[in-house]
C-alpha cells in the first residue's frame, strides 16, 4: 500500500515554516525529519507515524487512538501509528516535530 499523498501534503502544509525540516521515503511512507530526526510520517499502512518520547508512549497509547509501532514482533516505544482524526493532526505533528527537534542533529 503506498502512502496516502493528501495526508503527506496536510502534514507538509503543517511544518511548512519549521527550520530544518527535509522529507525522505521510509518505512514505506514519506518521512519528515527535523535536523535528520523523524518527526512524523505519511504511512504506508495508513495513518502517521508519529515520533515521541519513549517515556510517554505508554500514556498516550492508554490515553489516545494511538498505538505502538511494531517492527519485527516487536512494540517500539517512542514511535506510535495513528489514524488522526482531521482535527488531531496538527496537534500529533506538532507532538513529533517538538520531540524530533529536543534531540541532537543528525550529521
């Protein structure tokens, strides 16, 4: 399944302004990374992809739609699949982009 491009324009729209800020095709979907860090993706499987610390995931996949990014058998803390609602998005891409950008830029 290829990633949804309407969702990857709305998600393109919403960091549009942010410094740093590259897209790259990944996990099947297109990636936005700040400073070489995934902040949020368009999703192959649907949905985003969101980046966030790992110490809040457990919270937000209790307390959300959210669930943890599973890669070989494996739940990944830190990196959560969702299916925004229309109104959601801005704020699951501006949790991403804060948390991509609190960390140290990639070379």
């Amino acid at each position: 399944m290829a990633y949804d491009e309407e969702l990857a324009e709305r998600i393109r729209a919403l960091v549009a302004g942010e410094g740093g800020i590259t897209e790259q095709k990944m996990f099947g979907g297109l990636a936005f990374l700040v400073n070489g860090n995934m902040a949020v993706a368009a999703s192959g499987q649907g949905g985003i992809l969101v980046r966030v610390d790992p110490d809040e995931s457990a919270r937000l996949v209790e307390t959300t739609a959210a669930e943890e990014m599973v890669m070989r058998g494996r739940s990944m803390a830190g990196w959560l699949r969702v299916e925004p609602a229309e109104q959601e998005l801005p704020q699951w891409v501006e949790r991403g982009v804060s948390y991509a950008r609190s960390l140290p830029p990639k070379r």
